[in-house]
C-alpha cells in the first residue's frame, strides 16, 4: 500500500500576525469475521463478473490468471499464513510484536498485506506484508515511522476505505461521513472485476447492448488506478475522462520523480508513460498488455521490435555480449514496498540526467559506474546523446532550485506542440518558481488555452500562486468555466476571493468535501475560510487535521496562522513550539515561533528564536534583521546594529532592511553612519521619506 490516492499541497492562506457510477446491485463490506473456503481465488459464478463467464470464458479464464481478479478477492481463510503463528503483527518498536486480527487480504504477488477492521467502519493495511515467493514476513515500510503519523499503517494514509479499495475492487464508494468521521464502505464486487473496465454491465446481461468504451478513452481507465492522483467526484465510470474525476501528478518541483521524468517515488506508470515518445504517438497500454490477463502481448524483444522494426541488427544496437534485451536498458526498474521491482514506462534512452543517483540502462546495472562514465560510453557507441533529453532534466534540476537559467528552455517546452503532453505539463509546472517574471505569467495564461487538457491542469496549477495578479485572476476565472474538471478544480483553488455562492466553485467544494478524511484536503478547506473570514471554522478543520496527522509540523505551522487570525495568540504558539519540536532544523519555523512569541509579550524566549534561526540558515536576513530590532528594544543596542547590519549583508537589495539599520543607527545617536545608510536606502528606493527625513536632519 502506498500513498495512492493523494490530495493537493495548501494553497496560500490569509496570514495575520504571522508571516507570510455502477448501475445495479452494490454489496456491502461481509460482516467482519466472516470466513470463507478458498484463499485468494477469484470471484465465483454468482459474482458480477462470474455472470460474464457463460458468454466470455476465454476472456474469463485469462481474467482469472491475472493479478487483477485477486487484487482482493475473499475474506482470509483458514489456510492464510496471516492465521498461522507469528504474522501479520504490529510492531511495537519498543516492545513484543503484537499479533493483529485480519479479515482480507489485498494483493498477491509479489506480496500480500491484510485488512484489519476497525469498529467505525475503517479497515487499516498492515505494514507487515507477506511473501510468497520467499515464504516470509517482512515490514514494508522498513523505516522508523511512529504512531501519530499519517503514514503509520494506523494512520489515515494506510486507511483502506480512501487509500486503497477504489484500485482493488470494483464500483467502490468510500461512504465517508465527516460528522461522525466513520466510513460505510460499498462496492459491487471484490477485486478488480470486469464492470472495473468495462463499465455496467447489467443491461447487457438482462440481453442489451454491451458497454463500450472508446479506444481513446483505454488510457483513461488504465490511468484511473496506474496513476497517482487526487480524487475529485469519487464517482468514476469506464469510458468517462479521466480528467474530469482527477486531479493527477506530473513531473513537478518535488522529488516524487527524478529530473528526467522517471518516476522515483511509488507514484505508478501513468506520469513517466504521458511524457513518453510512446504516448505521443498515440499508444496505450493495451498495445503492450493483454486487457484480461495482465500478460505482455509478446515475449522478450519481439514486443518492441514489432514497431521498432528499424533495428534489424539488433546485436549491434545491444552491444552486450550476453544481450541485455530493450526493456533493459529502456525500463529501468525499480523496487518499492521492498519487494516490488516496477519498469519505468516513460522508454527512457539510457543517458543519465545528471542527477546523482538517477536510475538509468546503464548505471542501473553497472552501480560501480557514474553517469560520466554511462555517457562517454554511450557517446562512443552510438555518437551524441539524447542532448533534448538530457536539457529537460537539467532544466528540472534547475527548476527545482529556483534557478532563473531553467526558463530557457522550460518556456519553449512549454510552447512546443510537437513535444510529449506529460513533458509540456511538467514545463508548466515547474515554472511556477519564476512567476515574478511577466513573460512567465504571460506564457503560463497562455497555457490556459492549450489544446491539451493536461498542459492546461498544470499551467493553472503553477498560477495558483499568483492569483492575487489581476491578469492572472482574470484568466483563472474564465478557467472556471473549462470543459474539463480537473482544470477547473485547479483554478478555483487560485481565486483571490472564494465565494461558496458562486456555482462556478461547486466542482471545488465537491473535492473538498469528498475528501474531508484527508489532512491536506482539509488544509485547504481552512485556507478558503480564511479567505471568506471565517477563522474559527478554520481553526476547527485545521484541529480536525493535526489530529489526523499529529507528527506535522507543517499542519501545525498553519493551524498557528488560523489561531493567530482567529486572535489565540498563545495558542498559535503552542503549536509553533510543537513545529519546532518536530522539525528542529527548519529555520523559517523559528522565525514564525519567534514572531508568536514577540506578539505573545515573551521577548526573551522570541530572541532565543531567532537567534535559532539565524543559526540554522546564516543567510536568513529576515531572522538578522528581526533579532536587531528585538536587541535594540531589550536595551542591547550594539549586538542589535550587528544584527541589523548582517541583515543587509544578506539581502543588499532589501530596502525596508536597509532603513531598519539606518532609523536604528539615528535613534541611537550615530549620524553619521545613519546619513550614509539613509544615502543607500535611496539608491535602492528613490523617494523613501524616512530615508530622506534623515538626511534632512542629518545636514
């Protein structure tokens, strides 16, 4: 189980005192503790899709092959490993391991994790995941995380009802009721069944037309499991837009994928195979992937060679003298849940990105190498390489530092229709650092209006931060009325003013709602209270939060601004202390506990603060600068001018900070070094009239 199903990041909040559907019959969840006679077989004659069997059983008994029809089939039964001695159990970390009662399990091979229930309606995926291959237990997360986090397999992250059951069974709907924060949990079969892509199949069983789903609409479904994504209606259908029930993620500014689009985090294939050359002439799963068995169409290099029929020497293309085959060096793999091995489906040609560690066909086998090594002897074997390739991920790598020499080619990207929709999206998105730039914002409302729905989902993404530009606004409300879901979604969360009357919001407030388990869905249900002026629900969603994920130091951090707004100073420093508690080595908390705590009437324990900060990021002029004032104020005015001035050090183009030096300088009787500041001042802002006063003064 990992982090499948996922909601947006908050957006930007208001900051006070601080800175800145199946048709037909739906079973219910069997009772718990009901057994049953066979182990992870999938679903009988009786079934939904045991009912296609009497027309389609050749594509019946290939279904019954495939890791699909037992992705979670039965209730355990008496043979499991999970009722035998020793597993799945709990780990206590510091004390015995806790056998856990199970009642399901989920997934096969090449591992199996259970189900166990819980009494208001959740059922939690254990992290102790079984084997079968080896025969052995082992811990699949394998890490140090505790009780209280969110991905603690007690936490909401490992919450089958919203993590897991919509991609391991069929028709599913999460029932989740937020008043009494309990699930009821329906579905129309158990495990990935034939209405899962087919769609409703009732009608057609009582002698009418089969569902059809079109051939362009195959991705889609493929993609409405094999993606990470935040859900938007919960309420997919085969043959429906994919877009239009999904928010999904695309090669951004986190390290959820490496720089050159392979998928690092376990984020699934969708995102590396939309910017793969594959998807951009049109070809889908289904050309690789036998619909019903999961199995490859063909095996070995006949699957590629087919259509890469230009390589008739294929010896001397491979240039291994065992063979390595093209999946080796074009899919790299990948392990995750510590016993996964996944392809990469973005094909990559196997020249490493430049980023350290970045798997790729070559290095990825021959780890005693670099990727200088990987890329001389590509060079030498085949001449230059992939140089467009290689500038994207450079581009990314800058990107993701906030390094201006990314736009050079980002904004091309962006603009170039010939190039693959996942890369153009991924332009858009990791633009979003250089929105001060005019020409960004410019080519980015652009974007608004591309052809492809997901350079247009990206680009609203990326202007969500500037929606206070009333350019940018303008564009993000005609985005309110686009034909694809998703887009709108995302430009509603960059409205400057969010009006819950405004009907254009509705898709909006329907994700936000649907996903009230989640804590960062109801992060951004408090950061549009805020905007409507309504702290106190703000404050409430935000405590709903923190008590789903208690170990946050960014939840907290933001419940603090609502508890500031909503006028709890101490309150919101409480929170900030247990911010600082639990992310020691971020500066910017510092800062923030130190502003609560000078408001709180606390200067001592607020300069201790900053000089916290200053110490955890020395070029933090906004600490230096903070921690001055506060000096000069508590009657040390040397160590504040110090302070003060190691303020403009870092930021010699600030020049609020640059007078705070100067005013400093003049209250404290030193004229002369104050005139020469009040000079700097403005150069930097001609006309500052505290500036000028002084120099008035000063003659």
């Amino acid at each position: 189980m990992s982090e499948h199903i996922r909601t947006w990041g908050p957006v930007v909040v208001v900051v006070a005192l601080l800175p800145a559907a199946f048709v037909g019959l739906r079973a219910c969840l069997p009772p718990i503790g009901e057994s049953a006679d066979v182990l992870r077989e999938p679903p009988g004659a009786t079934s939904r899709s045991g009912v296609c069997q009497g027309c389609h059983l050749d594509a019946t008994e290939a279904w019954r092959r495939s890791t699909h029809a037992v992705a979670e089939a039965t209730i355990v039964a008496s043979s499991d490993p999970a009722l035998a001695d020793g597993g799945p159990w709990a780990d206590q970390r510091e004390g015995e391991r806790t056998q856990l009662t199970v009642v399901r399990s989920i997934g096969d091979t090449p591992l199996r994790q259970y189900l166990v229930p819980l009494d208001d309606g959740r059922m939690q995926v254990t992290q102790a995941a079984w084997d079968p291959m080896r025969e052995e237990w082992f811990d699949v997360f394998d890490d140090d995380r505790q009780p209280g986090e969110w991905g603690h397999w007690t936490g909401g992250g490992m919450t089958w009802n919203s993590q897991c059951a919509s991609c391991h069974n069929t028709g599913v709907r999460k029932g989740y009721d937020a008043a009494t924060d309990t699930y009821a949990t329906t579905m129309t079969e158990h495990g990935v069944g034939c209405e899962a892509c087919h769609g409703d199949g009732s009608d057609h069983a009582s002698g009418g037309p089969p569902p059809e789903v079109a051939s362009e609409r195959w991705l889609d479904v493929c993609a409405s499991c094999h993606a990470l994504r935040a859900e938007l209606t919960g309420a997919f259908a085969p043959g429906e837009a994919f877009l239009d029930h999904f928010a999904p993620m695309v090669v951004d500014l986190t390290d959820r994928t490496w720089p050159d689009g392979q998928i690092r985090a376990e984020a699934f294939e969708y995102t590396a195979f939309v910017g793969s050359r594959m998807a951009q002439l049109g070809m889908t799963c289904l050309d690789c992937h036998d619909p019903h068995s999961g199995s490859l169409l063909r095996s070995g290099d006949a699957l590629c060679t087919d259509c890469h029929a230009a390589l008739p020497d294929f010896a001397s293309h491979d240039r291994h003298e065992t063979g390595v085959g093209c999946v080796g060096c074009h899919m790299p793999t990948t392990v995750y849940m510590q016993r996964d091995p996944r392809h990469d489906h973005g094909f990559p040609v196997p020249s490493p990105s430049g980023e350290p560690g970045a798997p790729d066909g070559c290095t990825h086998c021959h780890d005693d190498r670099d990727g200088g090594w990987a890329r001389q002897q590509i060079r030498d074997w085949y001449g230059p390489s992939d140089a467009a390739r290689r500038a994207r991920a450079e581009a990314v790598v800058a990107a993701r530092s906030a390094n201006a020499a990314a736009r050079t080619v980002l904004q091309p990207l962006l603009a170039d229709a010939e190039a693959p929709v996942g890369w153009r999206a991924a332009a858009a998105s990791t633009l979003q650092p250089f929105l001060a730039e005019p020409e960004v914002r410019e080519a980015l409302v652009v974007a608004l209006q591309d052809e492809a729905a997901l350079v247009r989902f990206a680009a609203a993404g990326a202007l969500v931060a500037a929606g206070g530009d009333p350019e940018v606004a303008a564009a993000l409300d005609q985005a309110l009325a686009d034909p694809v879901r998703a887009v709108r979604v995302q430009a509603a969360r960059g409205r400057p003013v969010h009006d819950p009357s405004d009907p254009r919001m509705a898709d909006y407030a329907a994700y936000l709602a649907l996903n009230a388990d989640q804590p960062t869905a109801l992060q951004e249900a408090a950061s549009w209270q805020l905007l409507q002026g309504r702290p106190a629900a703000a404050v409430r969603s935000l405590r709903r939060a923190v008590a789903m994920d208690e170990r946050s130091a960014m939840l907290r951090d933001t419940l603090a601004v609502a508890l500031s707004v909503a006028g709890d100073a101490a309150g919101a420093t409480q929170q900030l202390q247990r911010a600082t508690e639990l992310a020691p080595d971020d500066a910017a908390l510092w800062m923030r506990l130190a502003l609560a705590q000078a408001g709180s009437g606390e200067p001592a324990a607020a300069a201790t603060s900053l000089q916290t900060a200053a110490q955890l990021d020395p070029t933090f002029a906004r600490a230096w600068y903070n921690l001055g004032l506060l000096q000069v104020q508590q009657g040390d005015a040397e160590a504040g001018v110090r302070s003060l001035q190691r303020a403009t050090e870092e930021a010699p183009g600030d020049a609020e900070l640059a007078y705070g030096l100067a005013a400093t300088l003049w209250e404290q009787g030193d004229a002369q070094r104050a005139v020469r500041q009040a000079r700097i001042v403005l150069e930097l802002q001609p006309g500052h009239l505290g500036a000028a006063r002084i120099l008035e003064l000063g003659r």
